[in-house]
C-alpha cells in the first residue's frame, strides 16, 4: 500500500506542477513552444517537461536559476533569459539540458561566469552573455566544454579584463562579439587559442589594447570589425615573427576617428597583413586636410587592398582637402572603390589615371557637378573601368557626361540617375562597349538619338516621358515605369526585347500589328493584331467580380422593391391564398364548430376577453367563439392555426382600433379573410370599431376592405349604456345571419 501511495503522490505532484505551468504560462500547453515574455514572472514556472524545446522566458523578473527549475526539460533546445534579473545561477542548473543549443542570459545581472553552468552543454552553439556586470571571465575559461559553439556575445559596460586561457575549448567560432569599451586589460595571445573566427565585432576605445588584439588575430580572424574606437598612432609592428599563414581578409571601422597622422600609419601597418584585401568606414570621422605622409607610405611598398568601401565619412573642412599627390602607387592593385554620402567633389586627374585595375566605381550621393567632372574623368583616367555609379550628384549635362565618359574604354554599366538633366540633345558620343544605362528620375521630358543603341539594358523611369521611339537593336530589357506614355513603344525598332515594365504610366493603346501573344497557350506566337478573345478569356478575375457585384446589387434593388411595395406581404399573401384554394370554398357544415373567430389587438383584450365574450358567450341561445388565447392548438404554427380557425368559424369578427392596425398578426388574419372575402363573394367578416378610426389609417395594401369601409355598414362601439344594449343586439342579430 505504500507503493500505491507514493506513486498517488507523484502522480498529484506532477499534476500540481503542470496546473501551475499552465497558470504561470498557458501557451506552454499546447505545443513544444512556451511564449512566457514579459509576464512578470518572477521564477521560473514549475512544471516544465520534456515535450518543450523552446522556452522564452525574456524579459520578466526572475533573479535565480535553482538546481530543480529545468531538471525535467531534457530535450530543450533554446532557452531563452534575456532582460531579467538574474544575479545566481546554482551550479548544476543547466546539467540536464545536454541537448540545448542556444541559451540567452544578456542583460541580467551576472557579477562572475562559473565554467561549471555550461559544463554539460555539449550541444550549445550560440551564447549571448553581454549585458550583465562581470568585470572579468576569471581565472580560467568558462566555455572549456562547448566544442560546437558557432556564436559567442560577451562584455559589458564595466568588463575591464581578458587574460589568456579565457577562451581555452574553442576552437572554431562562426561569430565573436566583445563589447569592450571599458576594456582595460588584455594579456597578450588571450585570443590566440581560438583557431579561426571568421566574423570578430569588438567594440573597444584603448589604443594599446587594439593593437594587441589586431597582432593576436591576424591569423585566425577573417573579418575584423572595429566600432567606437579613435584610432591610435601605433609604431610598432602589427606583424610578430610567426610561419602561421594571415587569415584577416576584411577590416571594418564603424563610429571611428581618425586624423591625418593615424591614417598615414595605418597604411603603413596595414600592408604588413598580405592577407588583407578589403577596408570599410562606415559613419567615421575625419580630423584633417588630406596632409598624409606619402613619402612613408610609398616606402613600405604596394598595397595589397583590392577592396576599399568608404560610406558617411564626415569631413569637417572636406573643402579644403588636399589632392593626396605621392598616393598613386598606393591604388594600382585597387579593383573595387565605393565613396557615398562623403561630399567628394572632384578627384584629381593624376591621381585618377594611377587606378589601373579599377574595375567598380561608386560615387553615389555626394557633390559632383559637370565641371569637375571633366578633372575626375580626364582622358587616361580610370583605364579598366567597367561599371560607373554616379548617381544622386548635382549632374546637369548628360552631353557632357556622354562625353566625359566616352574616354572611359571599357565601361559598359553607367548609373546617372537621380540628377537632373531636362532636355537632351539629339546627339552624344558614349564609350562603345556601354551596354546598361541607368537614366531614371532625371526630369527628362523625352529621349532622342543620344541614347546610345549599343545598349541592352536601359532605365528611364520616373521621368515626365509621353513617347519612346528609340531604334535600340540590342535592347534586351526597357524600364518605362512612372512615366505619362499613352501608348506602347513600337516593337519593330526593339525586335531583341525581352522584358518591359510600363507600369504607372497612362496608356490606352499599342500598335496591335507589331506584338504577338505570349497567352493563352492557344494564340501564343500570333499577331495580337488577329486575335480576337472574349472579355472574359482576357478579364477573368475582373469579369466575375463585376458579375458578384452586379448580382448583389439587384438583390439589394428587390430588396428594396420588395419592402417598399410590400413584396413580402403579397408573397406571402398569394401562398396563404394557394393553400386556401386546395381546400373546399365552403366548409363541411360538420367542420363549422364556431360561431364567429374574434380576430384582435392584445393591447383591446380586456374589452373582448370581459366584456364582448361574456356578452355573447352568456346570451341565450350561447354563441361560441374562437379565441386566439383559448382555443388555438398548442404546438402547431401560429399561421396553419389562423386559418384554420377562420375556416372553422361561420364568421370573422374583427375588433378595430388603432392597436389593431399596428399588430402584425392581426395584420395576417385580416390579410386572409380579406382573401376568403373577396374570392368567395360572401359577407363572412364583421367589422367592429372599438373606437373612431379612419378607413386611411387601414394599409393601403387592403384597398377593397377600404371601399367596403366606406361602402358597408359596420359596428360601433358606444360610450352610453342605452345605445350599447343596440350595438349588442346588432351584433347578435350579424352572427346569426
């Protein structure tokens, strides 16, 4: 009985815990996903099983990780603690989650890293701990166990130090990320235990500490980059005597600045990493005039950067930099040269002709006029190029440009767009080889022979075009969108057209004789010219739509109709009538069981129920009347029970008031009597009027129950006594007849 018990207690255990999960986190109930976010939690939810592989548990308040809070979810694969409080974790928190893969404890507050957390995560590859309050990693490495961690995120406004054996187990790293900005202590070679790094961000402001990290990982990091950092002067080498192989191919410097003289080393130093063959600044800023120390710099050799990517760079006096002379045996090897949002203006001749490999140039947002232009693409200038970006300038001449580029021999890609051209003249001399044009949003108000027709690709979008009749043979692909065309470009002069895009533009016309279908698969190959398709073959979607819409429009008008011309009340009228008209004109005497069926308002049954039925019910001989309260059968449907009553009643006494006119049913037992009256020609209904009511105030509907109003004698209650012992003798006197 003891074993029964303590398995009753586990089993109410477990029951407790899952009630308490699904109180603290119900989306954990349903699925192997727990969203628990930003609930306020302040621990971890109890209950936790092994069909959970994702837990989010960011941004609540939990301060502690106990031994028992994950125990039980052995198959979990991401754990998410981010913005919490964390501040203890216990040593064997995590050693049940072998399985995991990546675990989040950024922005918490964590004074000190334990190896002994991740001792058993030997699936974990991601691990964000930047955010918390260490000031160190300790004495040894916390992450000696995870042997396929792919990403690792580290640091902290007050991590101060990084000694070597930190980073002992890691071998191979996809991404490292140190937010060192307060970084004051870095024993050398701490980073070299890391075998390759293919994308290192750090974020560091120390000068000396930069210099050690970049001689440390130059031979395992492939992309370095470098945020917030104001680059130092640095003399010594970055190389150190070593036979293992440069792996740094790319530097990155974000946020930086930079002067004169640190740039002039920089280049110097830089050569050193034979590996290195691209440089980007991005958001940098610049303290000085150009005045470098070219002489240095041309001592220590070429340079082996193929790729250099300069975008948002401030210059403060960008006007009075210098022409970098002594700089042109620096750019020979260059193949790819990218200066955006940097107000460049110009580019010295000399220096321009000295780019000999250049195969890339971008210029995009900046200061060039047409001018200046000509010293930029002086003749011998730039004698590889290829592709040409001058897009988003202060460019007005695009004969000039024609001509300026013309001495470019081997471009063949030119992107002008987002300047301002207007009108163009009929003739330019372009490079030969030019094949794409990129003339979009230029204000021109319509394209002439300068277009050149050796091109393949050409972009006139966003223009103020009415026509295009350009003669392009080898035009592959025209871009006409956002223009004011009202008809399509002729296909004769673009027979080797592949794709055209016209929308946004204002046409309603194309010469039919000179385009053949694409579709449907029936006509494909044919003159457009001689293929006559239906409406609908062409406007499928839009010809059911209108269908719908045209069908719901005519139900709504009926509707309409109907209820203002009592559609309904005749519908049902005539079905009432049919029904009558299946049965015999005159009831079986044996079937008349009633005097007289009382049809009337319940706001007048005090007057029918005490007054007139006692009335009749009592005299002598006794008159039985039908009565809607007392003798419908129950069950059955109020309108079979209607007429069925008034074909069981000799006679139909309606009770007239203004309550009566306004009741819906007594509407329905008027509608039918009025039927029974008018098609059988007899004086089966009686008109009693409670009080004065005008034959108007009946529904237009009942025209002939109107005239007969006005034509027939009827009832009228009295307000003496004397005269109402005459009405009910009247009355008497109409249910006998």
């Amino acid at each position: 009985t003891w074993q029964v018990l303590a398995i009753y207690t586990v089993l109410a255990a477990n029951l407790t815990q899952q009630q308490a999960l699904k109180q603290a986190c119900p989306s954990c109930d349903a699925s192997q996903i727990c969203h628990c976010s930003s609930m306020g939690l302040d621990f971890i939810p109890l209950g936790l099983t092994a069909k959970i592989s994702v837990l989010n548990l960011a941004h609540n308040r939990i301060q502690r990780i106990r031994s028992q809070d994950l125990q039980q979810a052995v198959n979990l694969r991401t754990l998410l603690l981010q913005s919490n409080k964390i501040s203890s974790i216990d040593e064997d928190a995590f050693q049940s989650l072998a399985k995991l893969e990546l675990l989040d404890l950024s922005n918490n507050s964590l004074a000190h890293l334990s190896p002994l957390w991740f001792g058993q995560l030997f699936s974990l590859q991601h691990l964000y701990l930047q955010g918390n309050s260490y000031r160190d990693l300790g004495q040894s490495s916390p992450f000696s166990s995870l042997r396929n961690l792919s990403s690792l995120h580290l640091g902290n406004a007050r991590f101060s130090v990084i000694r070597q054996g930190n980073f002992e187990g890691i071998e191979l790293v996809h991404k490292l990320w140190i937010d060192g900005s307060n970084l004051s202590q870095y024993e050398q070679g701490s980073l070299k235990s890391i075998k390759a790094i293919n994308h290192m961000i750090i974020n560091i402001s120390s000068i000396n500490i930069f210099s050690e990290i970049v001689r440390d990982c130059v031979h395992s990091v492939t992309w370095l980059e470098v945020t917030e950092i104001k680059l130092p002067v640095e003399k010594k080498s970055l190389v150190q005597n070593s036979t293992r192989p440069f792996r740094l191919q790319k530097l990155t410097f974000k946020e930086a600045f930079f002067t004169d003289q640190t740039i002039s080393r920089a280049i110097v130093l830089l050569k050193e990493i034979t590996s290195l063959k691209e440089l980007e600044a991005i958001n940098c800023a610049l303290e000085g005039k150009g005045i470098w120390n070219t002489e240095e710099i041309a001592k220590s050799g070429p340079s082996f950067v193929e790729t250099i990517t300069i975008i948002k760079v401030m210059i403060q006096n960008f006007h009075l930099f210098f022409d970098l002379e002594g700089m042109e045996s620096q750019v020979k090897n260059l193949k790819r040269l990218t200066i955006a949002s940097s107000n460049v203006f110009m580019v010295p001749c000399k220096l321009a002709r000295n780019f000999s490999s250049l195969l890339y140039l971008d210029f995009h947002d900046n200061l060039l006029v047409n001018k200046r232009l000509d010293e930029t693409i002086c003749n011998g200038s730039w004698p590889s190029l290829q592709t040409l970006n001058l897009s988003q300038n202060s460019l007005k001449s695009l004969e000039q440009i024609a001509n300026y580029t013309a001495r470019l021999p081997k471009l063949n890609n030119l992107d002008i767009s987002q300047n301002n051209f207007g009108d163009i003249p009929d003739a330019c001399e372009w490079p030969k080889p030019l094949k794409y044009l990129n003339l979009s949003t230029t204000q021109i108000l319509k394209v002439t022979t300068c277009i050149p027709p050796t091109l393949e690709v050409l972009d006139v979008s966003g223009n103020n075009l009415k026509e295009f009749g350009l003669q392009l043979p080898f035009l592959k692909e025209l871009y006409l969108t956002r223009n004011q065309l009202k008809t399509l470009p002729g296909a004769a002069p673009i027979p080797n057209l592949v794709a055209l895009s016209v929308r946004r533009n204002k046409l309603n016309s194309f010469s039919k004789e000179e385009y053949v279908c694409d579709s449907p698969l029936a006509v494909r190959g044919a003159q457009v010219g001689a293929v006559h398709l239906s409406l609908m073959e062409c406007h499928r979607s839009l010809v059911v739509s209108l269908i719908c819409v045209l069908v719901f429009l005519v139900i709504l008008a009926l509707v309409a109709v109907g209820y203002k011309y009592h559609l309904v009340w005749y519908l049902r009228m005539t079905w009432a009538w049919l029904q009558a008209k299946r049965k015999p004109k005159r009831a079986p005497p044996k079937d008349v069981c009633y005097d007289a069926f009382v049809s009337y308002s319940e706001n007048d049954s005090e007057w029918v129920e005490n007054t007139m039925v006692r009335e009749l019910e009592q005299a002598c001989p006794p008159f039985r009347l039908c009565l809607h309260k007392r003798d419908f059968v129950p069950g059955k449907w109020i309108v079979d029970n209607i007429i069925d009553s008034i074909e069981k009643s000799h006679k139909t006494l309606f009770v007239l008031s203004e309550h009566f006119v306004q009741s819906e049913w007594c509407k329905y037992e008027l509608d039918f009597s009025h039927f029974r009256l008018f098609d059988e020609n007899n004086d089966t209904a009686i008109l009693v009027l409670l009080e004065p009511i005008q034959s108007k105030a009946i529904p237009k509907r009942f025209c002939k129950l109107r005239k007969i109003m006005n034509t027939k004698t009827y009832l009228e209650w009295p307000a003496g006594e004397e005269q109402q012992q005459v009405f009910w003798e009247n009355l008497k006197e109409a249910l006998k007849s």
